[in-house]
C-alpha cells in the first residue's frame, strides 16, 4: 500500500491550556475487526505558550497639547520570538505599519486625537500578539499655566509664603520656572527670571523669610518633552511686604485706604532721609503696572501723585519705587462708588485703639449706622463707628460695613504690627541706663587710677 493511501488519524484540540494539554504524545494503531496493533510510535512534545501580549504606551501624557511631540509605544511580551512588525489602529481601522516599536507626532493636533491599539505580527514566523489594549489620546488647544499664592499675598516681614504653578488639566512630567514681571517707562513688560527658580522640583516656590526685595508681580510658565514645549504665562500674580519700620511711606490724602470716585486723591512718598527721589508706582485690577508720569490716570509734581477725579478703574496697589528699583509701602487702594469702610492707611501697632467708620458719599453726615465684619463675621451691630481699645495681633484681617439700604462697602486689609514685649523693653532700658553712667564710670576709673599712681610716687 502506498503512503498516500495509509489512513490519516487526527487528534483535534479545541482549545489549548497551558495546563492541561501540553506534554508528550505519541500513538499506536489497532486493527478494527482483528487483533493485531502497530507499535507504538516515537513521542512528540507539545510546548503551549500563551499567546503575546501587545502593550500600548504613551509619553508625555494621555492628555497632550496642541504642538506637543507626542510618542505611542507597542511593548510585546512575546518569548522565542526575536523581531515583530507592530501594527497600529486607529478606531479599528488600519493606521500604520513599521518595524520599530514607537510612533511619533512630531507637532500633535486636534486630528491626531482618537482611540489607538497595536499588535505585532512575527517578521518571518507565524506568530501575533492579542489587540486589547486601547490608549486613548486627547489633544486640547495650547496648554496654560496658573499661580496662586499661599497663605496670601499680603504679607509682613518675615512671613513664610509659597507660589504655587500649575499646568490646567494636566500634571505629568511638567518643570516649573518663576519670573518677576517689570515694566519699562513705556509700560511695556519684561520677564526676570528668579535666581532661586528651582526646575523639576514641583510646582512650589517658597520663600521662607520675605524681604523687602520680594515684593512684586510674579508669574510661572511650565515646559515639558523633547524638544521643550512650553506653556503661556501663567496669570499675573502680586505679593506685598509691608515693613515693619520703612525708610520711606506713602502718604495718602485722605489718610484712608477706600475712597469714593470722582474725588481728588493725593499720594506722596516721605523720605526721612531723602538720600533718594521717589516715585508712585501702581498696579490696578487690569493686572496693570505704571508710573504716574508715564500715564493719564495721574500728575506728578515732585514725589506727590495727584489723581484729580477717582475712578473705579484707580483701584489697585500703589507705592514708593526708587530710581534703582527699590519699593516701599504697597498700600491697597480701592475707589467705589457706594459705601465705604474707612480705616487706617498704615499697620496698626498693638496696644493702640483702632476706629473704623462706615461711610456713603451721598448723605450728611456721611457716618451710617451700619454692621461691622471681620473676616467674614460679624462683631459689631447697628453702629455708626467701631473701635476697639486696645488692638491685638488676634485682630489682624479683613474688615468691611454692611448698611441695609445704602449696601456693603469693599473688605480692607487691617495689618496689626507687634509691639516689643517686657522684656525687650527691660533690657533696652537697662543697656540705656548702662550707656547713660558709661562716661561717669569712665572718669571714676581714671580719677581712682591716677590717686593710686600719686600715692606710689609719694611713698617713694
């Protein structure tokens, strides 16, 4: 008999486990309807491996921008298999064949977003990898950072404050940088970037002791990938120290931090010294920084500014700047036109009596009965001004009155600055007492110094 015309058995296995059908096989013949049996025949191993698993990566994030250089991995953990051609799919349909593992949009866009999966195919073999792992990849327009400051952007001396940058939507992989903001005589702006900027280090800045010198506008800008992506600048953000003891003040008239539009407001910078010429400087709502020379809203004489009618638009930050940069006294300033609280221009030191008055521009007197609150609470009822005897540091926030028909006017920051204690006094008075009998010792010293000399010589 031909070998073509010896039977063919088949063992069929439907479904191959790991388990449970791997091993050694091999067989025999019986004939059917006699007794005779071939012998059994050689073995045969069967090795049953599972079937590749094909990985999707994708770097910097799921969540990219407009721009980014975008990178889609296939990782396949096949064994025994030594090169795949990997094999991508957008929203099930066919996107794109190579050899290499990566995938690159150079500049991602909008149409670049979808559902993507690879497989790989064995270059040269029979074998594939499964397909059920799926990336989804969002492309939004171009990325944006935002600042904000912790615990808040008043500060005095020696206060501990944080800048914290963050990228909207996103937080994979991004660096972090900080800037000053300045601005030329002609208002235009230009970016400085901080010394101390710490890149890749998170989102935070701290500066554990603010200065003087930290007074400002800040903003952040994050960047991320190869080649660098960046984000726009983040949203402007002020911080002020206020000095215990300023070389020089700003001077506000009427000495008060809330005023009505369409008044004449007049500040001027007082330097005790005045080893130097000063100039008013604000920054408004509109994130706007400008010299009073510089601009309409205002007219310098000297170191004085004069605003002739006030405007909603005037409120902002005001100070003291020095020719070579140095600011002195930020003073909130804020202009409205219904009711006003009217409180101190500078910190109020403790032990002192502070007054505060509810006033409305449109009413004699201009004194309403009206409610005071602090921070958000109310502590006084129905009263045509407020005052508290003997200030503390516990009575350091934000102030405003509410009258029921006039309305509420603006909160005002109240800065409480710390007397020296006891015991700082004593040892003041005492090293002044020291100081004051130091000559008087001195020529005791000498006086007894020189009878002494005398006596020796008359002895001898």
């Amino acid at each position: 008999m031909e070998l073509s015309q010896l039977p063919l058995v088949f063992l069929l296995i439907s479904h191959i486990h790991s388990g449970h059908t791997e091993g050694k096989y091999s067989c025999y013949g019986a004939e059917r309807g006699g007794s005779r049996t071939s012998n059994i025949s050689d073995e045969v191993t069967l090795t049953v491996s599972e079937t590749p698993k094909a990985k999707v990566s994708v770097k910097p994030d799921h969540r990219v921008f407009r721009g980014e250089t975008v990178t889609l991995r296939c990782d396949i953990d096949g064994e025994g298999v030594t090169s795949w051609r990997y094999v991508w799919y957008k929203y099930s349909a066919f996107y794109s064949s190579s050899e290499l593992q990566e995938h690159t949009f150079s500049s991602v866009t909008e149409s670049d977003a979808g559902k993507y999966f690879c497989y790989g195919a064995e270059r040269g073999g029979s074998r594939t990898s499964n397909i059920n792992d799926v990336v989804t990849l969002t492309v939004s327009d171009r990325a944006q950072a935002g600042l904000s400051v912790s615990p808040q952007k008043w500060l005095t001396e020696g206060d501990s404050v944080t800048l914290i940058c963050e990228v909207y939507g996103s937080s994979t992989e991004w660096t972090f940088s900080w800037f000053t903001l300045n601005a030329s005589s002609d208002n235009k702006y230009n970016y400085q970037k901080l010394s101390g900027s710490s890149r890749g280090a998170g989102g935070n800045y701290t500066v554990s002791s603010a200065a003087l010198k930290h007074t400002g506008v800040y903003v952040c800008r994050a960047e991320r990938g190869k080649p660098a992506y960046n984000t726009t600048y983040s949203n402007k953000q002020p911080v002020w120290v206020t000095v215990v003891s300023p070389r020089v003040s700003l001077i506000i008239s009427p000495s008060r931090t809330q005023h009505f539009t369409f008044v004449s407001l007049s500040l001027s910078c007082e330097d005790q010294s005045n080893s130097d010429r000063w100039r008013v400087r604000r920054y408004t709502e509109s994130e706007q920084l400008q010299d009073c020379s510089s601009s309409v809203w205002g007219s310098e004489t000297g170191s004085t500014c004069t605003i002739n009618s006030t405007n909603t638009s005037d409120t902002g930050v005001y100070w003291c700047q020095s020719e070579s940069g140095e600011k002195y006294h930020p003073v909130n300033i804020t202009v409205h036109s219904g009711v006003i609280l009217e409180s101190p221009v500078h910190p109020v030191t403790e032990g002192d009596t502070l007054t505060l008055r509810c006033l409305y521009q449109h009413s004699t007197p201009s004194n309403l009965r009206a409610d005071f609150y602090k921070d958000g609470s109310l502590i006084q009822n129905q009263t045509t001004e407020m005052i508290i005897s003997t200030v503390s540091k516990s009575h350091e926030g934000f102030y405003y009155c509410k009258h029921s028909e006039r309305g509420e006017s603006p909160k005002s920051w109240i800065s409480v600055r710390v007397s020296p204690s006891e015991s700082q006094i004593s040892v003041l008075h005492t090293l002044s007492s020291v100081l004051a009998v130091c000559p008087y010792l001195l020529v005791t010293v000498v006086l007894i110094f020189k009878c002494c000399r005398m006596r020796g010589e008359t002895s001898d």
